[in-house]
C-alpha cells in the first residue's frame, strides 16, 4: 500500500495520521502482551511466576553523606612590620607587603605573630 503524499489534502494528511498513531498504539500493546507471555512461558519453565520474579534484586542501601563543616580560616601567622594591621596566614599568595620586606632584606622570622 503506497501514499502519495504530495497530492493529499491537509484533512486527508491529518486523518491518515492519526490512524497511523492509533494503529502504532495498538501495535505496541500487542507486542507488550506477546512480551508478556513469552516471560510467562519462560519463567513457568524454571517453575516460577513473573510475580515471584519481580523484585529480585536487592535495594541497594543510599549511602549518606557527610555535610562538611564551613572551613574556619586561617590565623595569620605574618604581620607587615609597617602597618601590623596587615597580616598573612603564610598560605597562598604572597602579599606585596611581605614581598617587599623580604626584598628589602627584613627576615621573615621577624615577622612572624
């Protein structure tokens, strides 16, 4: 059976569309009960229904997980000889200030909190 598409009407598109979705339906029930009863047949070989089969797996049990705590920060550990407001931890980048000192020949010991 061949359509020719391109001389159908809009109406006549629209209608043979919705047989070929009502039959595609149809179609997919049938292939699920065919399904259906070929694991019937199957599981009844080795002596079993499908509802005996159906939740054979066992759940696995969630895993939960830890919420991490919000990081405290770091105490400083440097205080720039200048002005002691400025401080640094020692992690991470290295300030100016302390850069700077240390090109100038200041230890980093004296520096030290």
């Amino acid at each position: 059976m061949t359509f020719d598409l391109k001389s159908m009407s809009r109406k006549e598109l629209e209608k043979l569309l919705a047989d070929v979705k009502k039959a595609l339906l149809s179609a997919q029930a049938r292939d699920r009960r065919d399904a259906r009863k070929a694991a019937e047949r199957a599981a009844a070989e080795f002596g079993f229904s499908l509802n005996e089969l159906g939740d054979e797996k066992p759940s696995k049990p969630t895993k939960v997980k830890a919420q991490k705590k919000p990081a405290k920060p770091s105490k400083p550990k440097y205080a720039d000889p200048t002005n002691p407001s400025n401080t640094w931890t020692g992690k991470g980048r290295q300030p100016n200030w302390y850069r700077d000192a240390v090109e100038k020949g200041i230890d980093p010991s004296t520096m030290e909190i």
